[in-house]
C-alpha cells in the first residue's frame, strides 16, 4: 500500500516536474530539482546556492505563483533542514533554493535529542514518504535558544515550556563548558553534531536508510554577519 502510493507520488511529482521544466524561464529549469538525486548531491547544491547567497549572485528560483502551481501536485524536495525558528535563518533563502526544494522543520534551538514526535515524527515523514536523501541540521551565530542554555545551565528559572526547550539545549552547552574558546559558537557547533549523532541512531527509520546508504544526515552553522553556512564534520 505504501509502495504503491509512493510510486503515484513519485509519478505525479515527476510530471509536476516536467510541466514546470516546460513553462518556465531557463534558469528555473535550471535549478528544478533532479529526479534521483544523492544526499551528497543535494549538500553540494544546498552549499553551491548559499556561495550564491553569501556573494549576493542570487538566482532566487522559483518564487512566482507560475512556480508554485505545479506543486500542487506533488513536492520532491531535495533535502530536509532542521533549522532554527530564528527569522533571520530562512533555508530557502540561505540556500538560494526554489519553493519545494528543501523539507523544513523549524524549532528553536534547532534541536532533536528530547523533542519528540513533532521533530522525529517530521524528519521521518520527510525521508520516508518523500525520499529526501539529506537530513541537515542547522545551527546559526548568535542562537537565542542557545543563549539562554548558557545563561541558565545552573537554575531552572525560565518561564513555562521555554524552560523544557531550553533544557534540551543545556548537554551541549555543558559538554562545551571548560573550552578555552568562545563557549557560545562552540555550544552552537556542540548542539549541531549532538543533533546529527541522534538522528543518525534513530530507529527505525532513519538509522536504517543511513547504514543503507540512502541517507546522509549532516550538520552546519549558518552565520548571521556573513551569510556563510560553515558543514560540521
Ligand atoms: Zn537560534
């Protein structure tokens, strides 16, 4: 049942694709997403269209109701960013990349160990019923999230649920404690890689496609002064 529905999917996406490869303008075709695409294939064009952005050649692709209504028959993103709910890190833009190009989950702190169904759940859906190959996590300069783990490692003294948000961010800031540099950036890089180590072990889905080799999950920090997205390794 489920293969047979993503099959449908795949096929309605396809020719959503072809329709819009048809109409639009050239570089539009240009940048429409490939039909099989790697997970390394889709950093690389994710990292190409951030170049793009960071030196202000933006192609923004993709923008126009003419670019939207083919989707309405199906999406095919090339990759899924857990990025931070910061309005100054949209992904699409970032990466200069069109409506339907990136599957975005969006919490503050940009953290998955600890939160739950609506990430995992999200993340999941993304690789398994859309076959995104890259799961990034994306981390940012100046994360408030982070911040606040770092002003409140040692009380519990925020307000309602932010005090749980900002709990899960506290392991990495506590593993990044006694550093001699900049604790913020290195509990920011910290909360990146705990968040790609996690997702990598999550079964069943997740874990299984990465030890298949159809999923690489990454991780990054995008600089707010820049505009630069720096891969973690
Ligand atoms: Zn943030």
């Amino acid at each position: 049942m489920l293969d047979s529905s993503l099959t449908r999917r795949r096929f309605l996406a396809n020719a959503a694709a072809l329709a819009t490869a048809v109409v639009l303008p050239r570089f539009a075709f240009a940048s429409a997403p490939p039909r099989m695409i790697t997970g390394e294939e889709a950093l690389h064009r994710l990292m190409a269209g951030n170049a793009r952005f960071a030196s202000g050649k933006l192609l923004s692709p993709g923008r126009t109701p003419a670019h939207f209504r083919p989707l309405a028959a199906g999406q095919n993103p090339i990759a899924t960013v857990l990025g931070c709910a910061d309005s100054r890190v949209p992904p699409e833009i970032l990466f200069d990349q069109s409506i339907g190009d990136i599957f975005t989950v969006r919490v503050a702190g940009n953290y998955a160990n600890g939160a739950g169904a609506a990430v995992n759940g999200s993340l999941e859906y993304g690789v398994e019923e859309l076959n995104v190959p890259l799961v990034l996590v994306l981390g940012h300069t100046q994360c408030g999230a982070v911040k606040a783990a770092i002003a409140h490692l040692h009380d519990d003294e925020l307000p309602a649920e932010i005090k749980d948000l900002v709990a899960a961010v506290k392991p990495a800031v506590a593993e990044s404690s006694g550093t001699s540099s900049d604790l913020l950036i290195n509990s920011i890089r910290a909360n990146v890689k705990r968040g790609v180590a996690y997702l990598s072990t999550v079964d069943p889905i997740l874990s299984e496609r990465v030890k298949s080799g159809k999923l690489k999950v990454a991780g990054g920090v995008y600089d707010l002064a820049t505009g630069k997205v720096t891969l973690l390794t």
